[in-house]
C-alpha cells in the first residue's frame, strides 16, 4: 500500500521529514527565531523508539527559506512521510500549504498533521483536505511511532489509537490513546537535527539577538479552565510534570552542548509550589545561575502565595515572566471562568515581580462583544 526504499537485506526503513514551514512572527514579541520544539520532541520520540526510521528536520524560518526552495527540500529527501509543526490554529494555513506542495513534488509521499487545532478538528479537515492523509488527535509521540511502524510493515491502521485517516470515502476515527504516564521517559528533545541552526535560535526582546536561545517543556497541560483557552481541554484536563532533576538535566545538556543561554519554559501554568523550589536548588548547586537565564508562564495569585520563593527564583535566573491579565474589571475574570485571578492579586504580583527585579509582560483579551470605550480606558489604566 504504501512505498519504500528497501535496502539489500529487505528491511524497509521510511524517510520521515518533519517540517516547520514558513510562517509569520508573533509581532508583539519583537525579533525572534525559536527552535521547532515541537517536532524536535517527535522526532526524539520516533528515533528512539524505531530504530530503522530515517529523519530530517527542516527549520525554514532558521533557514529563511521560501516555499519555492522548501518545494525543492522536499523532492530531494524523497519522504514517505512528511510531518509539518502544528503549534496551534494560527499556523493552520502554513501546515496546510506544506502538505499540497508535498503532494505536488512527491505524490507518494503521505502526510501526518498534529496538534490542538487539527485535533479539535479531524474530521472536518479529513472531509475537506485531500492532502492531509492522517491526523494524530493529541500527544503526538507514541502515536507517530505506531503509525510510522504500521506504515512500515504494511499493517492495518484502525488499531493505532489516536489516529484519524480516511479509508475509502470515509473519515475514520480511532479510540482516544492514554496519556503518557510519566514525562520523565521522554528522550531529549532531538536538538541534534537542528544543531547547525543552534546559534541562530535568539529572542531579542528576553534575552539579545547574540544569546542563543532554546525551548524546555517542563509540564503538560493545566488545571484551570479558562473558557476562552484550548490547552485544558487538548491535555484532557489533567498536568503532568517532568522532574524538577529532569529539566535541570535538560537546561545543563543544551547548555553545554550548544553554549545556549536562554530558556523558555512552555509550561502553561507553570507550578511555583515545592517543585520550583526544588528546580532553583537544582539550577543554583550546579551553577548554571551563573550563565543561563529563563522565562516562564505563570498565574497571578499563585505569585502571590510563591512571594518568598521570587528572590530565589530570580535568583536561579528567571528573570521574565508571562502573566494573564485578561482585562479590566471582575466581571472579566468570571466571564473567562478565571475563578482565582482578580485585580488585586494582578497588581500586587507585578509589584512583587519588578521589585526582584523580574520583567513582568501581561496579556489582555481585547475585542470581547461587550467592550466599549470605557473598558478600553479600564484596560489603559491597568496597563
Ligand atoms: C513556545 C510557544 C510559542 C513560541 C513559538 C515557538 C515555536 N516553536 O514556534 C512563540 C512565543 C513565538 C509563540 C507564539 C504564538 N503562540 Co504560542 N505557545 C508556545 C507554547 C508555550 C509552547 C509550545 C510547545 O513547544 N509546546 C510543547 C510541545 C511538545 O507541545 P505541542 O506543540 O502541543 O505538541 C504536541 C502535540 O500537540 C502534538 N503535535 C503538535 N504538532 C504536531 C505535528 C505533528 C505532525 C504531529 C504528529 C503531532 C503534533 O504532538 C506534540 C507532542 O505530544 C504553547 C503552549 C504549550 N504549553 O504548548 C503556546 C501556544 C501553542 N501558543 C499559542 C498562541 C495563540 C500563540 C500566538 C498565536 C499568540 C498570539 N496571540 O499571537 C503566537 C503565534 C506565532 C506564530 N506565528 O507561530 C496557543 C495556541 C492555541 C491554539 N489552539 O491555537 C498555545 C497553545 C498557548 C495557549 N495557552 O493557548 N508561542
Ligand atoms: S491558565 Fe492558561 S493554559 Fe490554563 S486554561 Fe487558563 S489560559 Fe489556558
């Protein structure tokens, strides 16, 4: 069914291409180039996992490559599965446009795409995109390493849970796959694929444009349920930790093996409870204070209950972080279901924040049917 190069011994060994395409900035947050994390983690996943499988990334922003010469990256590799980044609803059209060129130069070649969007909508994209073949609905890993195994030995795909594909002129979805249990059993992110890029990665608005710069997942998912957010419901709820040893290992590993110097940690809400104690111990005793610092996101009145940990994690090196400020008034806050933010916790935590030295950036939700010009006077104030 499917077609690949085998080699002199008969084994079949499938050339996966992951992708992250070309795609606009997040303007607000000044000049950037970040590392496509989320592929690198996949990647780590299917390399240790299917020994035989052969990968290459491809960073096209790292690359300031046009869709012109990704077209010509993706004849030549000769893929058998091409895999572009999802990250979210906004890139929607840039991992579209990447599977019709993959099926324009390669029409063999099948597609896999991933993620919050296309997991909340499998089945309307099967039903309208010809060039999407498969949808892995939610974490991603152990899901890919089946498929990539099932392709390979020309298996049946309806028990490889997670996935979405069509069969015949229907959109098949299959069982929900279980969570991973523990993050810790993750391999490192396989930033060896990109390591040529490593120096390029920076934020300049956190760090500089000379800090090389590198994404760190500490956790998974988020407890709240913010009406407006997607991440409680793509993680089903549930928040799963790595250890605080485990990102400590991560941060030193990627710091000493690419001289990088600033870390973002994608944690959507992330812990400031025993656990990131725990993180700075680890940081300060093996001196990586010294030379790293980081960013994190977090909540409001959980700053405020953490106010004796922020000069220790300052001192560990966090020096900024994300803050939902959502906008003014309470009735913000219960409309958005933010049950435990209100104004107060949000102006208190910034002023402990800059006191210790930790930049504060706040988002706000603007353009609720309800805003006017007097909110948008509030929202100035608070600002
Ligand atoms: C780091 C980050 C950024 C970085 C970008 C880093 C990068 N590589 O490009 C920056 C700061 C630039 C950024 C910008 C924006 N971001 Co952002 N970002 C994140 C953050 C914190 C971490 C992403 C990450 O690496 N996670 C870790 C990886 C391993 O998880 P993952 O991406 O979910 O991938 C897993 C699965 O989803 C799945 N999967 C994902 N993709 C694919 C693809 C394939 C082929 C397969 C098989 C599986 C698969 O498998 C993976 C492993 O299990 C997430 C929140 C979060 N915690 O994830 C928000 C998040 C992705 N961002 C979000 C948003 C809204 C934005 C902006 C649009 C903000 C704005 N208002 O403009 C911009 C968009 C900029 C752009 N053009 O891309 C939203 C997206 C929501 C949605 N449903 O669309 C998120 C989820 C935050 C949130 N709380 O809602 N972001
Ligand atoms: S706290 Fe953040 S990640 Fe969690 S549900 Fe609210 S907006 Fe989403």
């Amino acid at each position: 069914m499917f077609f690949m190069k085998s080699d002199n011994s008969g084994s079949y060994t499938l050339r996966v291409l992951f992708v992250e395409p070309p795609k606009d900035f997040w303007f607000v947050m000044g000049e950037y180039i970040p590392p496509p994390f989320g592929v690198l983690t996949l990647a780590a996943y299917l390399e240790t996992n299917n020994k035989d499988v052969e990968v290459e990334v491809i960073d096209c922003q790292a690359e300031e490559m046009s869709w012109e010469k990704l077209e010509k990256r993706i004849e030549a590799f000769q893929p058998d599965l091409v895999a572009p980044s999802g990250l979210g609803t906004c890139n929607v059209y840039n991992v579209l446009q990447t599977t019709n060129l993959t099926k324009q130069t390669s029409p063999e070649a099948k597609t896999v795409v991933g993620g919050q969007h296309f997991t909340a909508l499998a089945d309307e994209t099967l039903k309208t995109q010809q060039n999407v073949d498969f949808i892995i609905r939610g974490e991603g890993e152990q899901t890919l390493a089946e498929l990539v195994n099932s392709l390979e030995k020309d298996r049946p795909l309806d028990s490889v849970a997670g996935l979405s594909f069509r069969h015949k002129d229907h959109v098949i979805h299959n069982q929900d796959r279980k969570l991973i249990q523990d993050l810790n059993f993750l391999p490192m992110p396989a930033y060896n694929h990109v390591q040529q890029h490593m120096k390029k990665y920076y934020f300049a608005l956190m760090a500089n444009k000379n800090t090389h710069f590198a994404i760190i997942e500490g956790s998974r998912g988020c407890f709240n349920k913010c009406s407006y957010c997607s991440q409680w419901k793509f993680w089903r709820e549930t928040q799963r930790s790595k250890s605080p040893k485990r990102i400590a290992d991560e941060i030193e590993y990627i710091h000493t093996e690419y001289g990088t110097k600033f870390f973002w940690l994608t944690d959507d809400d992330t812990d400031l409870g025993p656990r990131m104690n725990e993180l700075c111990d680890e940081i300060i005793g093996r001196e990586l204070n010294d030379d790293v610092t980081w960013f994190i996101q977090a909540r409001c009145d959980e700053i405020m209950q953490a106010r004796d940990l922020v000069p220790k994690m300052r001192e560990a090196g966090n020096v900024w972080m994300l803050l939902g400020f959502d906008g003014p008034g309470a009735q913000t806050f219960e409309k958005f279901r933010r049950k435990r933010t209100n104004q107060s916790t949000a102006k208190e935590s910034v002023e402990l924040l800059s006191k210790n030295n930790i930049l504060v950036q706040g988002t706000f939700i603007i353009g609720q049917r309800d805003d006017s010009e007097s909110t948008k006077l509030q929202r100035q104030t608070v600002g």
